[in-house]
C-alpha cells in the first residue's frame, strides 16, 4: 500500500512544530488511551473540575474565549522551554521517540479525516445538491433542537468528555464491541422476525393450493 504524499508531508510537518511537546504529547497520550485503570477517573474528574469552575464563575462567552486564548498562549511560549528542563535531557528515550511517531501520525490521520469529510461534501453538493441541502439542512436543525432542549454549557460538558473519553474505548476495545452490538441490534429490527418454521410451511401449502 503506497504512503499518501500528502500525509507525509503533514507528519514531518508536525513532527517540526510539535517537538516542543513531545514530552507533555507522551504524557497526555498515556492518560487518554488508559495505560493506568484509574486513568479515565482522572480525565472524567479533571473535565468536571473545570466546567464546574465555569459554572460557578458564569463568565461570558467574550471573558471565556480570552482567558482560553491566554492560557493557549502562555502554554505553548512556556511548555517547551520547562518541559525539557524539568523532565532532564537522559528521560527521552527511544520507546518515547516510537510513541511520539504513532501519536504524530494519529494527528495527522485525524486532519485527513476532516479533510476527506470536507471533500466528500463538496463532491455530493456537486453531484448530489438535494441530498446535500437535506442532509446537511436536517442536521443543522437536528443540533439546533437538541440545543434549545438542553442546557448548553451541560452539553458541551457531555461533548468534552465523551471527546477525552474516546481514545481509550477506542484503543481498550470497546467502542468498537458496542458499536457492532448496535449495528447488528438495528439491523435486526429493520430486517424483522424470522418467519418460523411452521408459518414458511403454512405458506407454502397456501401457494400449493
């Protein structure tokens, strides 16, 4: 299977820009695909933490974004200047230079995905305008009422978590066991009971008569 160029590119070019974090990237990436079985209790208790600091805060949404911004900014001007003095120059070694190249390659498989889900939209609103106006139409209002219907700042919590959660039912397993346990369960009720044996015969003796 020949290796997509682009995506290439996209890995050498995160490699360079994220070589500063590689540390905090492995650390991080330890948490959230579960190495530890209390793990996901911290990820669940660290998203709690700071949606109940908003809550009780109550900034607004202009107060909101900047103090993210600040926070953005002071990370990524002190995490790599700390990070490799604190951690010391003997703690990187080569299991972490593999882990670093998988987490890289899964950011980047990440941007091809939206991409791809990018192009596939603008393919089908090309041959298929009126699927496209339906599709996306219906789930603009499908958001729009599951919106009005609850609590926005709890469903962004339920979203957050779901997202910091998601990495480890993938990588333990079991997003993918009751994924397929609810595909089959749907497609069993699509497809309706199986007739039994005594009403394919009674059928038949129908037709024959």
């Amino acid at each position: 299977m020949e290796a997509n160029p682009s995506q290439e590119r996209r890995v050498k070019t995160l490699r360079r820009e994220l070589e500063g974090w590689r540390e905090v990237l492995c650390a991080l990436h330890s948490v959230l695909i579960w190495e530890k079985h209390f793990f996901p209790a911290i990820s669940v208790s660290a998203v709690t933490f700071l949606f109940l600091i908003i809550w009780y805060v109550e900034p607004s949404m202009l107060t909101l974004l900047s103090i993210l911004g600040i926070i953005i900014t002071l990370c990524d001007y002190l995490v790599p200047q700390v990070v490799p003095w604190v951690v010391g120059a003997h703690y990187w070694t080569g299991a972490h230079e593999r882990k670093y190249e998988q987490i890289i390659t899964s950011i980047a498989s990440l941007f091809c995905l939206a991409s791809s889900v990018s192009q596939t939209l603008t393919s089908m609103k090309e041959s298929k305008p009126r699927t496209y106006f339906v599709v996306v139409t219906g789930s603009l209002l499908f958001s729009a009422w599951i919106g009005s219907n609850i609590n926005n700042l709890f469903l962004t919590y339920l979203i957050v978590a779901f997202l910091v959660l998601l990495p480890g039912l993938k990588h333990q397993g079991i997003m993918k066991k009751y994924f397929s346990t609810i595909i089959k369960a749907v497609s069993s009720i699509l497809k309706g009971p199986a007739p039994t044996k005594g009403e394919g015969s009674d059928g038949e003796s129908k037709k024959k008569e």
